[in-house]
C-alpha cells in the first residue's frame, strides 16, 4: 500500500501537515481507515484513536510556524 506522503519532502512540517489534516477529514467523511506513516510515526487511524492524528497534526502546525516565523493566533477573553 502506497503512503500518502509519497513525493513529499518529510522533513518540512509546512508540507506535511496539510496532509495529516485531509487524512482527517477523510476519518470524518466515513472512511473506516486511514493509513499514516510519518519518520517513526506509522498508524492505520481510525475513527477511535483520531485525538492521536490530531495532536500530530497540531505539533507540525507548530513547528512550521516557528520555521516560518509567523505566530499562531489566539482568541482573547475578558470578563467584567
């Protein structure tokens, strides 16, 4: 079975990421199985264990923003 990284650079996380993250969507359109192989990463993702596929995906999201140098948003709150 081919992976679905074939032709991507794995080592630039901005490449990588994007992906993992249509693997995911993939899960939530009703595939029963995904099949995801990343450096020592390499899982057959199913709906039960997508948490795992999206903290990956959240730590690429990271460190592609440090490589790019752009910063990651957040909401702010405040309360009266």
């Amino acid at each position: 079975m081919a992976s679905i990284f074939d032709g991507i650079d794995t080592t630039d996380p901005c490449l990588v990421w994007p992906i993992l993250q249509s693997a995911l969507y993939r899960l939530a359109a009703g595939e029963a199985e995904v099949r995801v192989r990343y450096e020592d990463f390499d899982v057959a993702v199913q709906p039960a264990n997508q948490k795992e596929l999206e903290r990956l995906i959240t730590r690429l999201r990271v460190e592609c923003a440090r490589k790019t140098g752009k910063r990651s948003r957040f909401a702010m709150r405040g309360g009266f």
